[in-house]
C-alpha cells in the first residue's frame, strides 16, 4: 500500500505550553489507523495539527506526496483531506439535507451533488429518512452520522474522526461503528482517535498509543491486542 499521509517529528505547542513532542505517524492508502491514549495526552491536538488549525513549530506533514504542514485548512480539505471533529458541531438550525449541501462546496465535489448526495443515503438509510429535518432535532448518535455523512460530501481520500463515539449510549455507540466500517468497506482511508479501544481496535489495521504528546507505543491490530500494557490499561483485560 501507497503511503498517504506521513507525519515527521512534529513539536506543537500551545503558548509556553508543549503538547507534542518530535511525533512521527504515517497513515497508507485504504488503511483504517486508530490513536489511542489518555485524555489530555494529544491526540486531538495532533488531528488538529494535520489538519491546519493548529501549527507544528517543527517537523512536516506530507499528504498525497505534497507537504500541507504551511497550507490553511481550506486548502487541505481541497486536497481531500477532511476532519470531523468530537461531537460532530453540525448546523443545529439547517436540515439534514442543508448539512450535506454544506460539506459539497469544494470545487471539485460541487458538480457530482446530486450523484455524492444519493450515495450518502444509501450508506445512511437513517439520514435519508431524516432529510427534511432540522439537525437539531436529530439525537446525538445521528448528529455525529450527519457529521461524518457531511465530511464524505466533499470526496475526500482520507477521513480523520475525532472520538466519534464519545458522550454517547453504548447502543447507540455500536450502531456508529457499523457506520464507520461501512465508510472503510468503501475503500476510505481513515484516521480515528477513539477511547473506545475495544471497538475502535477492532476495524484497525494499526494503531498508536499517544501518552504525554509522544507515541509510546505502535503496531498491528493484532501486536496491539497482544501487547500486556494494552490489554490490561485499555481493553480491561
């Protein structure tokens, strides 16, 4: 597999503050690489640094063979590299439909709508039915959907979730991630930060384990469930 993303030895700091300390993480075409680890270790601030909103003081970020780690992040979306961040932040006072009309406006995702926008319905069925409705009005599990249905809109090569399950019911939480296999069935490459690691493991290919702004652990599903720390720290084991 073609090496899609590659992050090299990045620092990031908030004002005095370090949060990310010379991290390196690569992510290849069609593979679903999940980040793990404490709160406040930096998993989101490393999301939020590929994706431009958060500048890496040193090291690059190279997307698609072009490093982005200077680009805004409209350009990186253009590029077909999209975030969707925790809690999903839809347009509460806009429909289902508004929403995904919203996630088209790259050029090159405008002219195929109509053809993009059947394509999310048919992956999900709930928003379909739901296409008239304000997203307001949607649960919490749906919002999160919505998001991810919207990020998809701009047809990206690479999508990077941010604890897509958190802050929702253990049911609802199995219901998303058969939305997010169903997205990786398709063929998308997919960077997930998640606490559930059980599930989260689960549809990897590899994972990272960020404590204190560093990788202190990297490997295969199948090393990561083997590894004892993980196991017994993570999966309860």
């Amino acid at each position: 597999m073609s090496l899609m993303l590659e992050v090299r030895g990045i620092d990031v700091f908030y004002g005095e503050f370090q949060a990310l300390f010379d991290l390196s993480l690569e992510v290849r075409t069609g593979e679903t690489v999940i980040v793990v680890g404490p709160n406040g270790a930096g998993k989101t601030t490393l999301l939020r640094c590929i994706s431009g909103l958060q500048p890496a003081s040193k090291g690059s970020i190279t997307f698609l063979d072009q490093p982005i780690h200077r680009l805004p992040p409209h350009r990186i979306v253009e590029l077909g590299l999209v975030h969707v961040p925790e809690g999903g932040r839809v347009f509460p006072n806009l429909s289902v439909m508004e929403n995904l009309k919203i996630g088209s406006y790259v050029r090159g995702a405008r002219k195929e709508f109509r053809k993009k926008l059947e394509e999310i319905y048919e992956l999900f069925p709930r928003l379909a039915e739901r296409r008239t409705q304000l997203a307001d009005t949607l649960s919490g599990g749906e919002r999160q959907m919505l998001a991810i249905a919207r990020s998809l809109m701009s047809k990206p090569k690479l999508i990077m979730l941010d604890e897509p399950s958190s802050g929702l019911a253990p049911m609802i939480v199995t219901l998303l991630f058969e939305f997010v296999a169903r997205i990786r069935s398709q063929g998308y490459s997919i960077l997930m930060v998640e606490q559930n690691v059980r599930k989260a493991l689960s549809l990897s290919d590899r994972a990272y384990l960020v404590e204190s702004g560093r990788i202190a652990l990297q490997g295969t599903r199948e090393e990561f469930s083997r590894e004892s720390y993980i196991r017994k720290a993570y999966l309860g084991l």
